[in-house]
C-alpha cells in the first residue's frame, strides 16, 4: 500500500474535524417566511442539508428543485446557471445560491439569469466566501466582500445583507490551513493529516466571535457575505 493510501485510509476512519463553520450574527430575516404557501425554490449546488441555512429552513409545502452544473447525486436538474432557458420568466418564487458563484465564470450573468426566473415580489438569497482558501469545486475564481456583494446583486431591492462569519471564524480556517502548510514540508498527504490535526486543536478559536463580530469594525476579516434580495413588483 502506498503512503498516500494509507493516509487515505485513516483518514477514512477517523471522526470528522470540527467545522470551521460558526454564525454568531441573528440574520434580520427568516428566509422562507419571505415566500408564499406553496413556493417553488431553486437551489444552486447540491447540498447534504437541502435547503437548510442558518438564514432558515423550508417548510412542508416548498417546492425545492436542486440545479447543479454537474449530474450527482441529490440533483433534481442538471443546468448551467449562466444559462436558464428551459425556465421561463417570472416563474420562480425564490433562488438561492449559496457558495456558488465564485465557482462560475460570470457572476454578472447568474444573476441576470436569476433575475429572469424570478417572479415580481419574489427573493434571492446569495452567499459567497470572502476571506476563504481556495477550493475547486470544479473550479473557484472570484471572492466577495459584503459591499460587493451588494454591487453584484444591485437589481435587487436589499431586505437583508452582510457578513455572517466573524473575524474569529475566518482567522481559523486560515491558520488551519496555514500551519497544515508548514508542517506538511510539501508532502500533500501529510497537509490533509496537518489540517485535520489543526482543525481540532483550534476549533475553540471561532466562539471568539461571540464577542469579535459586534465590533463596529469587524467586516474588516469577514469569511462570507450574503444577501437576501427581492425583485420589485413594478
């Protein structure tokens, strides 16, 4: 057996690393009480959690379909979001795009896609990672701070909109990675087993921003940025 398969392997067998994730911010809104009874949803990249966000989730009635560019598992629709023509205008009640639009080519274009789909009154939610290492997923281009978050989805009247991870969630997920680096001495296996190590002897440091992200100033280290947006009736 080779080294990196052994790694592989134990890997494998070993408990999942605490997750770098932490919101300490109350969102002003709930996403799905946004949307009628009955309201058809369109979600970007498949998830395990389908359509569970700390923003909110789906209730009995929603319609959810789950578009992906790629055929996986957990898909109902395989589709380019730069290209939506087999959705008609004005027929969709919410889009959400969560971590998805670093991935894409054109950003500007996705959100004219989904300004199309969606009808008069109703929402999207967008998050995007700002301060974040890379991670193809096939590929990854563009970071969003929560003002250009805001730029990218202007044809949207703003409901809610900000940064959800702190300054102490984003400087884990940093050092983690960091410090893998280092002690990986360029062997990539060895990173994977580092970060692992690192995510659980710092996974203490995001609860700082139980503190850290009430300060006026902490958009300065913000992990991502979302925004919950409506479509005008008019």
């Amino acid at each position: 057996m080779s080294i990196k398969n052994w790694f592989r392997k134990v890997q494998q067998a070993l408990p999942a690393a605490p997750s770098t994730k932490f919101v300490s911010r109350k969102y002003a809104v709930s996403l799905y009480d946004l949307l009628p009874a009955n309201a058809y949803v369109l979600e970007f990249g498949v998830r395990e959690d389908k359509g569970e966000y700390p923003i909110g989730g789906p209730r009995a009635d929603t319609r959810l379909v789950t578009v992906d560019i790629r055929e996986l598992d957990g898909a109902d629709m395989v589709a380019d979001a730069h290209d939506l023509h087999m959705i008609e205008d004005n027929s969709v009640d919410c889009v959400i795009a969560a971590n998805v639009l670093e991935h894409v080519e054109r950003p500007h274009v996705c959100m004219a896609e989904f300004y199309r789909v969606i009808k008069p009154g109703g929402i999207v939610y967008i998050d995007t990672p700002f301060i974040f290492p890379f991670h193809a997923a096939p590929d990854d281009f563009y970071r969003f701070s929560h003002n250009g978050l805001e730029v990218l989805c202007r044809d949207f009247e703003k409901v809610d909109g900000g940064f959800a991870r702190g300054p102490a969630s984003t400087m884990q997920v940093l050092l983690v990675h960091f410090f893998g680096m280092l002690l990986s001495f360029g062997f990539s296996p060895l990173y994977v087993a580092m970060t692992y190590i690192f995510s659980w002897l710092l996974f203490w440091v995001k609860y700082l921003d139980v503190i850290l992200s009430r300060f006026e100033f902490a958009y300065i280290l913000h992990t991502s940025a979302y925004f919950v947006g409506r479509k005008q009736a008019t």
